[in-house]
C-alpha cells in the first residue's frame, strides 16, 4: 500500500519525517565539503604567497599525512629541502626555524585536501548504502571524488615544475590547479542547491541567458587571476587605474609567439586581470540594473542584488592589494572574496533555471 494514501496522523507523518529530511541532509553534506574546499582554495594562496608551497619536496598519499616528530626527522626533511632550487636559489641559508615556519603551511594545505577527500568519501559512502541518493545523482558524486582525487595529482604535478630548475611553479599548471578546484567547489554547490530548491519556477529565458554568462565572465576573471599569480605579477605596476604613466604599459606586446604574452609576460598578464574585473563590474552592475524591472524568482533577485555589491567590493580588495604591494592578509582575502562572487552568480543562475 502506498503510504501517501495513509491518512495524515502524528504517527505517519514522524515515519515519513526522516523521508522528507533526507535532501536537506544531504544538501548539508555538500555545503560543508564546499565550505572545506573554500577554506582548502584560501589556505592554497596564503601557502603561495608565504612561500611556502615548495618546502614539502615529495608526494606520499598515505604516510604523507604524518608530519616530522623529532628533532632528526626535522633535519631530514631539511636536508631534503637544501637539495632543491629553492634553497639553493631563494632560501640559502635560512634556519631550521625558518623552514619549519613555512613547511607547517604546506602540511596544512596538505592535510586539509586529504580531510576533504575523507569528509566527501564516508558520508557518500553512508548515503549510498542507506539509499539516500537519487539515481541521476550517484554517477556526478562519483566522478565528482575521482576528480578530487585528480586535484591532488594535478596538485603534485604542478609542485614538481618548481623542483627543477627554477623554485617558480608553472603558471599554466597552478591555473589549472585553481581551476579543477573551482570547478569542484561549483558542481557541488550547484548539487546542494538543487537538493534544496528542487523547484523550477523561472520564465525568463533572456535572464537566464544572461547570468550564465556573468558566471562564466566571473569564472574567466578567477583563471585570469591564476596567471597573475603564478607569475607573481602583483608586485609589478602598483598604481592604480594607470600601469605606471600609461592605460597600456609600453612593453605589453614582447614574448615570442605572441600568445605568449597573454599568459606568460607579467605587464599583459596584469593588464589583461585589471581589463576583465573592470569590464566584470560593468557588466555586473549592467545587469542589475537591466534585470531591475524583470520579473524574477525571488532568489534570484537576492543573488543579483548581493552581486552587485560583491563585485565592486573584490574589485576595490584587488586594488588596495595591488597598490600595498600584495599583502598576505589582503591577498587571501581578494582570493575569499572571488570565491564569494563565484557562489553568488551560481545562486542566481541556479534560481533562473527553466520551468519544467
């Protein structure tokens, strides 16, 4: 007998409670592992700009995950550590000390992708089990932990282009780091919100149309700042609205093919991060305005609404970043804050989704 022909009593309504739960709950578990995966991308760029994400020389999954306990295994790590450029080249000389201070920051980062990987996998696991899942859902889950467990090769990938010959990582592969995180962090907010409001009242195609494209333009303005990154191009140019005495700085235009320049040469790298966040506020703010008078989903309208004022405030951490010469809090703060805008243009898109 189908229990939703039952007669509505406090008994049957406590046994199809847990039923009713079951979405929310798992809505909740894919919020904290976006929470842990927002936290793993902020600790990502302290650890950069530290410094630090080369004092940990090898990759070990496993016993990887206990760090020095003494005094000798300290000097081991550390004598591991002279043999690689960036001692020999950045570092030489620094203390035991020293190497500690910046080693902890990289074993945090560490650490903390192995406790995402765990806080993912178990309750999966659970909710599988238990029959928790929609069907659809179970396949993205899946892939969405095998990509997780590509971020950390890919991770490790680019720590050993800066254990070669110069103590920089590839720009491409740090890009590509920060982009495979993205990429994770949306699809599961995107899952969780969908858990969450399974409802589809939206109309408006245009609008729809419209967002996406603000949250790629806001995904494309992250992966620019990847490059400024890995390049270290903040510490360049640190005026603002001009680069030095010019719109465009002279020497844009230099490297060899030219494509180069855009992902390679710190003044075009710098230009072209400043030219989308500027176009990105724009057209942030143009679409507020023009959606003012559209009639949309509630939701949506709070998250353009919060857009608006995200996106000139990241914009105004990316200048004082810039113009204080790339402070660690301000850095990691601008990072947060991109994360923030990132969550917000998924809302209200998730809200515009078509009417079924």
């Amino acid at each position: 007998m189908d229990d939703t022909a039952l007669p509505s009593t406090p008994a049957t309504a406590a046994a199809r409670a847990p039923l009713s739960r079951r979405p929310r709950t798992v809505a909740a578990w894919l919020l904290a592992c976006c929470a842990l995966v927002f936290a793993m991308v902020v600790l990502g760029g302290v650890t950069r700009l530290t410094g630090s994400g080369l004092s940990m020389v090898d990759w070990d999954p496993v016993m990887g995950v206990v760090p020095p306990l003494s005094e000798a295994d300290w000097r081991q790590a550390f004598d591991q550590y002279k043999q690689f450029p960036e001692y020999r080249l950045k570092n030489h000389g620094i203390t035991l000390d020293q190497f500690k201070s910046i080693f902890w920051f990289e074993y945090a980062h560490r650490l903390l992708g192995r406790l995402i990987g765990l806080a993912f996998l178990l309750p999966f696991l659970y909710f599988l089990a238990r029959g928790w899942f929609h069907r659809p859902m179970v396949w993205p889950l899946a892939g969405l932990f095998v990509l997780g467990g590509l971020q950390g090769l890919l991770g490790w990938y680019m720590v050993q282009s800066g254990l070669v010959d110069r103590p920089h990582v590839s720009p491409y592969r740090l890009t590509a780091h920060l982009g495979m995180a993205l990429l994770i962090y949306a699809a599961m907010l995107w899952l969780a919100l969908s858990l969450l409001f399974p409802r589809r009242d939206n109309r408006d195609s245009k609008a729809l149309r419209v967002v996406v494209l603000l949250a790629a333009a806001v995904a494309v303005t992250a992966l620019s700042g990847g490059f400024v990154a890995g390049l270290k191009a903040g510490l360049a140019y640190n005026t603002f609205p001009l680069m030095g005495d010019r719109w465009v700085p002279p020497d844009y235009w230099t490297l060899v093919p030219a494509w180069r320049n855009l992902f390679e040469h710190v003044p075009a790298v710098q230009f072209n991060h400043r030219l989308l966040a500027v176009s990105l506020v724009a057209f942030t703010l143009g679409t507020w305005w023009w959606t003012r008078r559209r009639s949309l989903p509630p939701r949506a309208r709070l998250g353009l609404n919060l857009l608006a004022a995200a996106v000139p405030l990241q914009a105004g951490l990316g200048i004082a970043t810039l113009l204080l010469l790339v402070p660690v809090p301000l850095a990691a703060a601008h990072q947060a804050g991109m994360l923030v805008v990132l969550t917000l243009a998924l809302f209200a898109a998730h809200a515009l989704r078509r009417a079924t």
